[in-house]
C-alpha cells in the first residue's frame, strides 16, 4: 500500500521574510493521517491557515492564503517541497506571515524535511488523477493539465532579455527528480523590477543571497546553479501552486509563461472542475508476482526466470 507520509519527529529553522524582511522561526511538525497540510501562526494565537485553494488570498508577488484574516504568504516553494517528498499531512508553525525565504529555492526545505525523517502512517494515500483536459489561457499565458499515468510537468518561458529568451522543460516529477533537478533551482527577478519593489515597500529581505538577479548585461550573482535555472523554477513554484488542490496529481501540467496568478486561478479551476478528475487511493501498489511467474528480465546480465 501507498500510505499517507508525515514526519518523524519536528524540526526547526531561522530565515527572513522576503518581501518585510523580517526574521522569521518556521517549525514543520508531524500530524496524523488525513490531517494535510496547515499552515498555524504562533504569534496569532495559534491560527490554522489550511493549504488549500479554498483560502487563496491576494497574490502580489508570491502565493498568500488566508482564513479568518489571517494570513500566510511565500508558501509555494515549501509547498512544492512537501509535496514531492510524499508529506500528505505537517503543521507548519510561523511566527509571522511570511514563510522564510531561505536561499529562494526549495533545497533548504528538502533538508529539514529529510534531517526530519519520514514516517509511513497507516492510511492509503489519495491522488487527484486527471481523467479529461482542463485548462486555461489568458492572451499568450497558458496552463492545462491532460490525462497521464505520472506527474510530469512541461514548462516553457520567454521574455524580452538578452539573457533571458525562452527556456523549456519537461520533467517527470518524483521525489529523486524534484530533489535533485528543481528543488535547487533560484527564485528570479530582474534588477529594474528591484528597484520597483522597494519603492512599493516589497522585495526588503530580497538579495542576491535569495535571488538571481538579472541586470541588463549580466547576472549579478556569481553563477547559476543549471544552465535553465530559470525554467526549472517556474516548475518548482507550479508544483507548489499545483499542491493547493489537496492531493498529489497525476497529470500532465503544461504551462506557458504563467506565474503564480494564473497557477493558483488554475488550481481552483481544476478543483472545481470536478468531472475532469477522479480521487484515487494509492495506485502504485507494488506488482505482487505469482509464484511461478515470468519475471521479465530488466538489464544485460539479470536472467529471466
Ligand atoms: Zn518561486
């Protein structure tokens, strides 16, 4: 059986609020079956903000949720790290509104979780499995999803840069492909776009220690961790908005110049396209083989038997 995950015991760390540039304690804990993922603000009374589409709030720069007026904001790159490793069910406790910016990507997230542990709970695991396309367009932006028997996502960008053109990439999502080919991957902005956002009281935390920033001939951070950094971060922050369905999907996710707008529009889409999807429990049971079965062999040198 594929069974529910949570962690093993809690774990905790230190960061800065990316756009108040406040410091901010973020605690993952572990929760019980079917409890999912909830955000809780210690420092309002323990407020529960569940990380759903039903408690979308404004998107500004990042994706916010809130319940009751209170708010959680930046949950994506967490999200998309919850969801990869296979965590159905942790409370997230914060100290203030923003989830840490970390070193803008999800790898630092991957660490708690994997220093944490992972515990198998005793419930099968549900998946939204994608029975018919649903998808969404606004001018040249656009994002779908189609019937698949994985996860994959397909993401292409292109902007009017010199060294930013268009980049495009198709993944199959798993926990080792997430882990090692998009969790690393850095949170972009460009150098007149700063500028912008300091005017309007954002982007305060923000630095080159959290953000790849493009200037008009040149990247001002040292390097790149891939060559389609850039890409590859678009993935990680549609598998994040993606995760506010619920359920982890099996689908196919193409998207094209979208952003965190157009991700989370198309997750309460999707939600409320109900015919479009099925909710399955735990479809990958391990093939149990019949004594005396074929087993087909899988590399030079393994023999059938
Ligand atoms: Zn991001």
């Amino acid at each position: 059986m594929d069974a529910q995950r949570t962690l093993r015991r809690q774990i905790s760390c230190v960061g800065i609020g990316l756009h108040s540039g406040n410091k901010v304690n973020l605690t993952l804990k572990p929760a019980p079956a079917d409890f999912g993922v909830r955000f809780r603000r210690t420092d309002l009374g323990h407020h529960e903000v569940p990380a759903t589409v039903n408690n979308l709030a404004g998107i500004q720069l990042a994706t916010g949720l809130a319940n009751n007026e209170v708010s959680v904001e930046t949950v994506e790159h967490l999200l998309a790290a919850l969801v990869s490793v296979g965590i159905d069910n942790v409370i997230i406790e914060l100290n203030s509104p923003e989830v840490p910016i970390m070193d803008g990507s999800a790898a630092p997230f991957i660490y708690l979780i994997h220093e944490a542990g992972v515990k198998r709970l005793s419930a099968a695991r549900k998946y939204l499995k994608i029975v018919r396309p649903i998808a969404i367009s606004r001018g040249d932006k656009r994002i779908a999803l189609y019937p698949s028997d994985h996860f994959k996502v397909t993401y292409s960008i292109s902007y009017d840069h010199p060294l930013l053109r268009h980049q495009s990439r198709t993944l199959r999502i798993t926990e080792e492909s997430f882990v090692d080919e998009i969790a690393p991957a850095r949170t972009f902005t460009f150098l007149k776009d700063v500028e912008m956002m300091r005017q309007n009281g954002l982007a305060l935390g923000g630095s080159l220690e959290n953000a790849i920033v493009l200037g008009e001939t040149g990247i001002l951070n040292n390097a790149l961790r891939f060559e389609d950094e850039f890409v590859r971060h678009k993935i990680l922050d549609a598998v994040g908005d993606l995760a506010l369905v619920g359920y982890p999907v099996i689908g196919h996710l193409v998207a094209h110049r979208a952003g965190h707008a157009l991700h989370t529009e198309f997750a309460a889409k999707v939600l409320d396209e109900a015919d479009a999807w099925r909710v399955i429990e735990a479809p990958f049971e391990p093939a149990v083989i019949p004594f005396g079965a074929k087993i087909k062999a899988t590399a030079p040198g393994l023999a059938a038997t």
